[in-house]
C-alpha cells in the first residue's frame, strides 16, 4: 500500500480488496479522488481507462471458478488476474457508507476490480442453472449470510447450515461466461452451461410444438381465483 503525508488514508489491503477511510472521505458530500494519481492503487479510474473493451471467459465447475481464458487455474491465481485485467479496464470501485457493528456509519472506498468480476459471472451462470424459488431464497439468505461474516460469526451453526444450502445450490451452476470490460463496466456477453433450465425451444416468440399457448387459460383462471373470490366478496358488501 502506498501511504504519504497526503494520502495517509486508513487502508486495509488483502487479496480480495483494499479499502480507503478516513481525512476527505469522512465527509460523505466529498467525491472520491479517483483521478488524482496515487489514490487507487489496483486499478484506474473509469475515466482513464482504455475506449477498447477486454472481453474474458471463464469457467466455473459446481459454483467454483477453474479456469480464466481457456486456462486452468487455482481459485487464487484466478483472482490474481481478474484484480489486474479488471484493475486496469477500472472495475470494482464502491463508495459505501456501512452500518458497523458497534452502531455507527462509516464511509469506505473499495478496490475490488476481481471480486466484481467473479461475482458478476457466476450471478449470470446461476440464472441459467437455478430455478426461481431457489435463486430467491438463496438471494434472501445471502443477506444473513454477509451479516454473520461481516460480524465475525464464521464459526456458527447458523453459517454451517447457511454454507450446506448454498453448496447444494452449486451443483448444477457448471459452465462458461463470457464478459465485455468497459471503462468500469460489466456487460454480459454470453453463458453457456449443460444444465442451463433455459430453453430456447419453449421461451421462442414463433412458432413452436412445445408449449401450447392455450395452457395459458387455465392457469390464469385458477391462479386469478382469490382475487376473483375477494372481488365479489367486496363487491357484495359494498366495499
């Protein structure tokens, strides 16, 4: 990290990310020094990044990350070259203002151009390979499951048995992704996966022998019947 009488920033630097707190950034109506030389240190801003987009692939087997660009690699290695491609096409900047433990708000500036990156992918993968009740359910843990992490509580049964039903989640969510890094932008660019729930044949606006558009009457009629019930009920009470 690089730390100066200027720049004596509160910095906390890991594989994952590093942060900035502290002097201009405690008044939240201060925009960060992106653009100043020396604030950002894995990556540049948005504004000084190339005007030619990197695209990238990579593949995830049961959730995990193995290969980026057509490479086998270790899940480290992986982050290792997304922090450097994403860093220099400046992906991963986040102006957050936290809820901390101890009750108070802080403001943080965060660098996390490969965590970005791998997030974005295997979000996308995931809505190819999860079904709809469980990519809600796994959305609507996913914020227990970063308060016990965030809060220190890695070692509790609460997060044991989170952590089993997310890896139950992952075992369909194999295959590829490719991405379009632009100037702090993530663009989709393609997934492909084996167990994609995703059919063209049955989602296609022509015509097709798969689904039968008159099923749609049916459904709709029993699925409408509590607000039809409920209409007549008011109806009759002069609600």
């Amino acid at each position: 990290m690089k730390i100066n009488r200027e720049t004596n920033y509160s910095k906390d630097k890991n594989l994952w990310h590093l942060s900035h707190e502290g002097l201009d950034l405690e008044d939240a109506g201060n925009e960060p020094q992106y653009e100043k030389e020396g604030f950002l240190e894995m990556g540049v801003s948005p504004l000084q990044a190339p005007d030619k987009p990197t695209y990238i692939t990579l593949d995830f087997e049961k959730g995990r990350p193995v290969a980026l660009n057509g490479e086998k690699m270790s899940a480290k290695n992986i982050i290792l070259a997304l922090n450097k491609v994403g860093g220099e096409n400046g992906i991963g900047l986040l102006d957050i203002v936290e809820n901390r433990l101890v009750g108070m708000k802080c403001r943080g500036v965060y660098e996390t151009p490969g965590g970005e990156i791998l997030y974005a992918a295997h979000s996308y993968l995931e809505t190819l390979c999860l079904d709809k009740y469980v990519a809600h359910k796994k959305q609507e843990l996913s914020v227990c499951f970063a308060e016990l992490v965030y809060n220190g509580q890695w070692f509790t049964p609460l997060r044991e048995a989170l952590s089993a039903f997310v890896e139950k989640t992952q075992e369909t969510v194999t295959g590829k992704v490719r991405l379009k890094l632009y100037k702090g932008n993530i663009i989709k660019a393609g997934a492909w996966s084996d167990y994609s729930l995703y059919s063209e044949e049955i989602a296609t606006f022509g015509e097709d022998h798969v689904y039968n558009q008159a099923d749609a009457t049916g459904f709709i009629n029993l699925f409408g019947l509590p607000i039809k019930v409920q209409a007549e009920v008011n109806q009759k009470n002069n609600k």
